[in-house]
C-alpha cells in the first residue's frame, strides 16, 4: 500500500485521497514491526535469524522517519520509567483534554529526533547507525521530493498522511492506554480496554491488538498477536494485581 502510494506520487501530478489514506494507513500500522523489532520479538529467541528481527526494525522505522536505533533506546527507557514525570519519554504524549492531545499528536516523530540528540549513552557503534539511518531517511526524502510528479501535492499527501497516522498512532498506542499517565507501579502502568463479545475480537484487530498493551508492559517479549490471548489465561492475577481495565462498548 505504501509502495502503491509512492509509485502515484512519482507518476500522477494529481491529488489521490487513496494515496493519502495509504500513507497515514502504513504510518499507524508500521509501528507494530517496529514495536516488536524493538523488543526482539519478531523471531523469538533464535539467535541465527536475529539479523531478520533488526532488519524488520530498520525498515520500518525509515518509513516512520526515525531511527530504530535511537528509538529502541528511548523506548526501553519508556518501560524502565513508565509514567515518570522526568524519566520516561513518552511523557511528552501525555494529555488531559483534547488541546493537549491534538499537541501531543505533534510530537511522535519530533521527540524520536530529539532524543536521538540528546542521549549521552550511545555506544560509539550506535552512534554511527543512527546517523547512517538518518542520512538515509533525509537522502530517501528528497530524492522522492526531485522525481515527484507535482512537489505540492507530494508534500501535502506526505505531511498529511503521515500527520494523521501519527495522531492515530500516539492516540491509541500511547496515550489512552497509559492515561493519566500517573500510576508507575508495574502491574498498573497502563489499561486493557475491552468491549461485548464479539464486539472486542472487531476492536482488537483494529487497535493492533494493543487494548492490552498492559500485557505488553508485564510481559514486554510477548509478540503482539497473544496479548488477549495472555489476558485470558492471566485473568485472576491480572486482576488481583490491579491491572486498570475498561469496557468502552
């Protein structure tokens, strides 16, 4: 979808809405590989196919526009300190109204720079592969922007689609699930919202499975595809642990 998107930009100087839907679209659910690339759980424990899990990680993260390298640090961060005032980074996408969410809606990408700039723990090889990845995210970029059809409308489908994939993105992977982004201690660091039966399998694959991120949060090598089915086997110590959940329909 993404490539089909791009291949539009490079041949139709016109405006697609199915372009932009496609960016925005690949933008919110790239970061699933992402996500698990970062925890090691794309290939489990295998050692030989490692190479697959980081590649998965690099791949992903160039279309975010980010480095996977920076971002496993900084993510890893977020689970060491999840909703510490000064130490988790993702406080950044925390928010008690709508004013504060549309801002932290901003800052997905912004925050993944800027920590990459400011961390001072990056191993002397870490910090050659972050700038390696973000030369090629900036090189990549323009030469799309040189042999585009029409500038204006590439940079608005890009600015836009990957803008709302983002708000996507931050809103249901960072935000709701740890808001109010208060409770630090382990088993209560973030929510699992549910819905009816039936109902929940629908909302489940939509959300990427992350309505229970807190399965994530308690057991982080866990791949994506088992949360619920975690939940469920856990349900008693789960909830005797104070895990927050919410039924939302």
């Amino acid at each position: 979808m993404y490539v089909a998107a791009v291949a539009h930009l490079l041949t139709e100087p016109t405006f697609s809405w199915w372009a932009l839907a496609g960016i925005a679209f690949c933008t919110y659910a790239i970061y699933t590989p992402l996500h698990e690339a970062v925890h090691g759980a794309v290939i489990g424990m295998s050692l030989e196919r490692r190479w697959i899990n980081e590649w998965t990680g690099y791949v992903a993260a160039h279309f975010l526009g980010i480095s996977f390298t920076a971002h496993r640090r900084s993510h890893l961060k977020h689970h060491r300190s999840t909703n510490h005032p000064s130490e988790d980074p993702d406080m950044v996408l925390s928010a008690d109204n709508a004013f504060q969410l549309v801002l932290a809606w901003l800052q997905g990408v912004p925050k993944e720079w800027l920590f990459a700039a400011a961390f001072g723990h990056f191993t002397d090889a870490e910090k050659v592969m972050v700038r390696r990845e973000f030369i090629a995210i900036i090189l990549t970029r323009l030469v799309l922007l040189a042999f585009c059809a029409d500038l204006g409308v590439t940079l608005l489908t890009l600015l836009v689609g990957q803008l709302i994939g983002n708000a996507v993105l931050v809103t249901l992977f960072a935000w709701s699930v740890h808001h109010p982004h208060t409770e630090q201690d382990r088993m209560q660091t973030t929510t699992v919202y549910q819905a009816r039966t039936g109902l929940d399998t629908v909302m489940t694959l939509l959300w990427g499975y992350q309505n229970y991120h807190a399965i994530h949060h308690i057991f982080p090598k866990v791949p994506f595809f088992r949360y619920r089915r975690v939940y469920k086997a856990l349900k008693p110590y789960l909830l005797g642990g104070g895990v927050p959940v919410k039924q939302l329909i």
